[in-house]
C-alpha cells in the first residue's frame, strides 16, 4: 500500500485560482478513527462571502494535500460558533491516514489545530473596506514561508 494513499492527494499548484489565497488554521480537530469513517476532521471558519463549492485545498501535517470544496456545516458544530460574518466547514482526511499516523506515534501532532490548514483564494480587493471587514489589499496580509496570506481583520491593528 502506498503511504498515504495516492488518490489523496493533489498537486496544488494549480488547484486555487492564480491571485493569491487565504490561510486559515483549524479551529477545532476531531480525531477518532475507531468511530468509523468521517471522524477525523479539522472544522474551519471561512467568510460568507466565499461560496460553497469553490475550491479549498487542505494541508494535514504528516498527511499531505487535499483538493476539496468549500461546503457549509452550519454556524454551530461541535462546540465551536463561527465568527460573525463566517460559516464553518468540516474537512476530512482518510481514517486509514489517520490510523497509519497513530500507529506511526504521530497522533500528538494530528490533533494539533495548528497542524490542519486550509487555503482559499483569495477575494478580490475592495474600496471602502469597514472597521472589523476583512481587510483584502496586500497591506493587510502577512505572508508565510510558502508565500500564502493569512487574512487580518482591517481597523483591528
């Protein structure tokens, strides 16, 4: 069996639009793959302005890229609410991933929230942008070692 399973993964290079993304880390992890099947997954916050079905592209510490779509989960969702202006979406990776990084002594680092990111591209640049918005010009992004921005609330430095 390959490690992970190759039908996994994604290049990701080429999955997000080309204009830059947006890097959330997860807000809450759920990992307990002797459930059954879903039951590890990280819950993310992402604005209601990005629609579901649009492209995300997950990345799991250990466990490689994840081309997906944005789906709704609702407002409310094991225990977290997202904030104002948000919706969470719940994203998985394969329980047999999961297993094989527990049985590999990496299960302390798959339940790490700051392990589980999620990148979306990123909205177009607005004029007027309003205390509290999420600010999208490029002074208000940080950027990290792989060049993705991550989002900071404009107004709120």
């Amino acid at each position: 069996m390959a490690w992970p399973p190759p039908d996994t993964f994604c290049e990701g290079s080429h999955y997000l639009p080309l204009g830059g993304s947006v890097t959330v880390q997860a807000l809450k992890v759920v990992v307990e793959p002797f459930s059954g099947r879903h039951h590890v997954y990280g819950i993310f916050a992402l604005p209601e302005t990005y629609r579901p079905g649009e492209a995300v592209l997950l990345s799991v510490a250990g466990a490689g890229r994840y081309c997906d779509t944005a789906e709704f989960a609702g407002y409310a969702l094991d225990g977290v609410s997202a904030p104002a202006g948000h919706y969470l979406m719940r994203d998985h990776i394969r329980t047999r991933t999961a297993l094989g990084l527990l049985l590999f002594g990496a299960g302390a680092e798959l339940r790490q929230p700051r392990n589980w990111v999620l990148r979306y591209a990123a909205p177009p640049v607005l004029n007027g942008t309003k205390k509290g918005a999420i600010c999208t010009a490029p002074s208000c992004h940080s950027a990290d070692a792989t060049g993705a921005r991550t989002a900071t609330a404009a107004g709120t430095d």
